[in-house]
C-alpha cells in the first residue's frame, strides 16, 4: 500500500491500483466523470491501464446534470 492525493486529500490505494480499480473502489460511476492525473486529463479508455504510482496527484470531478427553467 502507498499513498496518493485524491482531490487534495492523502488516501491509501493498494498497490498495483489503476484509475479505473480506484473509482470502482469509491463506487463512483465512470460514465459521469472526469479525471485529472498529475496535471494531465485522461480519456476513459486509459482508466483500466493507468497505474496510480506513489505520489500521484488524481482529481476526480463529478458532472451535474440540470437545465433551465
């Protein structure tokens, strides 16, 4: 186990974790996100073979759906 920031928090990811194992773990749902990995917005397609190495800085941002009334 090593240590990330995930949206400016330290948090513990086991190793060998990659971006898409970690928003399972947080059972974020992919489809509704964006994610920043040390400065560096990833496609989704990337999530499964990108491995969070020690350090790394992710941002995960959710999106909001709305409209006008």
């Amino acid at each position: 186990m090593y240590e990330i920031v995930l949206n400016g928090e330290t948090r513990g990811v086991a190793e060998g974790s990659t971006v898409l194992s970690l928003l399972n773990e947080l059972g974020i749902p992919a489809e509704r996100v964006a994610v920043e990995l040390d400065r560096v917005i990833l496609k989704p397609a990337a999530w499964g073979e990108t491995p969070l190495e020690p350090g790394a800085r992710l941002e995960i941002v959710h999106f909001v759906g709305g409209g006008l009334r």
